[in-house]
C-alpha cells in the first residue's frame, strides 16, 4: 500500500492510497503480470475559497504482458467522477475563466475498458478491444452547456451536443501498433506508432466513429542521457460521438487533448471540443543526475517542451466556429524527471501558454 499523490493547476491536489502487486521472473519482460488498484479524489480552492472536489478516481487494474504473444490489459474504474468544462464549440470559443461555475458541469462514469495486443511481425502489433460506460451528468441551468444545448448559440452548436441526458456508451477500436523503442517507460532511441478505428453507440441510439493517427519519436542526442522525443497526432470524430468525446482522442492510448497535462500544457483542461484535433509535442529529456537509494538506482534530470494544438468543430468548414489563419494553441515550459528503478518515473512539469499556466505532478511520461 502507498500514497497516491499528484497535482495539477486544472484539478488541484490529489491524495489518496494505491496497491500494486507484480509477478516477476527471469524470462518475462517487463513482468509475468501486475495488478494495481486506487482509491483517490483530488482537492482545489475555487476562486470564492471554498474547497472543491474535482475528480474522484477509484480503479482496478489488470496487466498481462505478452502471454505466447498476446498481451491483455484490463482497466474497471469503479467511480470516476470529474468537474467538466465547457466553454463552447470549435477553435475560436470564448475564453473565460476555467474556475467559474457558468463553464463547468459534473460527470460521474462508472466504467470497463478491455484491451487485447498481439505481436504479428518484428516490431509490429495489432490492437482492439472493447469499453462500456455509464454517464451521471450534473448540468446547472444557468451553466453555458445548458445555453448551448438550448440554442443559444445557434443550430450548429445545439446539433452537436448529443447525449445531454444520463446515459451508457458501448465503444469498440482496433487498430496496428508499431513499437521499436528500447524501454517502455524511458525511451533513449526507436519509434512508436499507432493508427485505429473507434466505433460507439449511446442508448439514446447515437452512432459515432472515429479515426486516430498518431507517431513519436525517440533520439539520443551525444548520449543516451539526454534524448529528443516527439509526438504529432490527428484524431477526428465523425457521426453523433456523446459531447464530452469532442475534447478526447482515441488511439492506443486515449486522453483529453487539447489542453491540461497532455498539451499543450498551459492551456486549461477542455478548454476547446471538436470533432479533428492535431496535437504536436516536442520534448529534451534528460537524466544526468544518477544515484541509489533504498536499493534502487535513481536518475534525476530536467527537461523542456514545447506543445500546440488545433481543434475543429465539424470536419467540414466552420468559419464562424473556428475562426480563421492557422489557429494553434501553444504551451511552452519545463520540468523534471524522476526514474526509480526500471519502471517508474515521476513528473513534474511547469507549462505557460497566453491562454494560462499549468502546474502538472503525476506518474509517467506524457507521451
């Protein structure tokens, strides 16, 4: 059992408790299996001092890494609750203040996410699953997603607001992965890349589908100590995707993008839904400082970033939504890195961008 602690500027301090129980053997990379759970909520003061409780995140998971070439990832989060914003449809949306009730509204989703890899070639592997969810929404009347969903911005923006009232989501991907990185939690040289398929339906009977394409990079520069990582991708949602999708990419590895910790960093999280996004991230990586501890060998190092990012609000063109010129939101900053051990590093980084400043602690590697 272990403290699960994190931070970040959109959704305040995270405490709460984690297990993890790994099998290890000899011939097994990175393990025979693992098993993790947590129970967490995090805490922020809102801008009238009162304390909030944006996200709750209480999970089990399950990893079996290639098992006679399979590899099965299973991720049943039992209560996820999270304070959402909204702050209008496309690339040009109005900015406001992430802390003011008018743009946010609540989401509790219970949810099951299964995941099955296979190896079919050198390097090369395919990928799909399936996930289901439960969707509790807490809507204020006076909330801009209720003006929204009430036309208040006009006919383009209400049509795309589906599935408003509670309601589940069934969703299956698949997609190909190819993957000649050296480490999977600290890359010094070779390549990640996946393309996929999503397909859903919500019990209100709205289809959606949608495609990702994403590519990163991994290169020593001098030294395996300090490397330059990058990442470019492109998402885009097509039919009727449940509202909250417009600010998430699908792929091998879904997030809410753009904004938040993920990039650009900076930018407030959710702050622009659309149904195409690109994402561009690149990173300097460095670990110059080694040392051991408890056993362990650690490595510490700094690096810098910079992120920007597009939206648009339907995939054909919508001036008015979108604006027009390129567009970009961008981040910039820097931070540090910490690698315990093998298998774990630990991040912090610092983003600004002219739309906000972030501040992001948490586990892993952005990208």
């Amino acid at each position: 059992m272990l403290p699960a602690l994190g931070y970040s500027s959109d959704t305040g301090m995270s405490l709460g408790v984690a297990a993890v129980a790994t099998r290890l053997a000899p011939d097994a990379v990175p393990f025979v299996w693992r098993i993790s759970a947590q129970i967490a909520a995090s805490f922020k003061v809102d801008a009238n001092g009162h304390v909030t409780v944006p996200v709750t995140d209480n999970y089990a998971r399950v990893d079996l890494p290639w098992t006679h070439g399979l590899r099965f990832r299973g991720d049943l989060r039992v209560y996820s609750q999270r304070d959402c914003g909204w702050y209008g449809l496309g690339n040009a949306s109005p900015a406001a203040s992430p802390d003011d009730v008018v743009w946010r509204y609540g989401r509790a989703s219970p949810s099951l996410r299964l995941e099955l890899w296979r190896e079919i070639g050198h390097h090369l592997r395919a990928f799909g699953g399936a996930s289901g969810s439960y969707s509790d929404l807490d809507i204020a009347p006076g909330s801009r997603l209720a003006a929204d969903i009430a036309g208040a911005s006009g006919p383009v923006v209400s049509e795309a607001l589906v599935a408003t009232q509670d309601h589940a989501v069934a969703e299956g991907f698949a997609g190909m992965m190819v993957d000649s990185r050296d480490d999977e939690s600290w890359p010094t040289h070779g390549q990640l890349h996946d393309v996929s398929l999503r397909g859903g339906i919500a019990t209100d009977g709205q289809a959606y589908g949608g495609a990702d394409l994403t590519l990163r990079g991994f290169l020593p520069i001098g030294t395996p100590k300090v490397v330059l990582a990058g990442q470019l991708l492109g998402d885009m949602l097509f039919g009727h995707p449940p509202f909250y999708e417009l600010a998430r990419h699908g792929g091998a590895f879904p997030q809410d993008s753009p904004g938040g910790q993920f990039g650009p960093r900076g930018v407030p999280l959710q702050r622009y839904h659309g149904a195409g996004k690109v994402l561009a991230e690149v990173e300097v990586r460095t670990m110059l400082i080694p040392f051991h501890l408890l056993g362990l060998d650690w490595a510490l190092g700094p690096i810098g970033f910079a992120d920007a990012g597009r939206v648009w609000a339907r995939l054909e063109p919508t001036p008015e939504l979108d604006g027009t010129g390129l567009g970009l939101h961008v981040g910039m900053g820097g931070g540090l890195r910490l690698r315990m051990g093998e298998g774990v590093v630990v991040r912090g980084d610092f983003g600004w961008s002219p739309e906000g400043t972030g501040l992001y602690l948490d586990l892993g590697n952005t990208f």
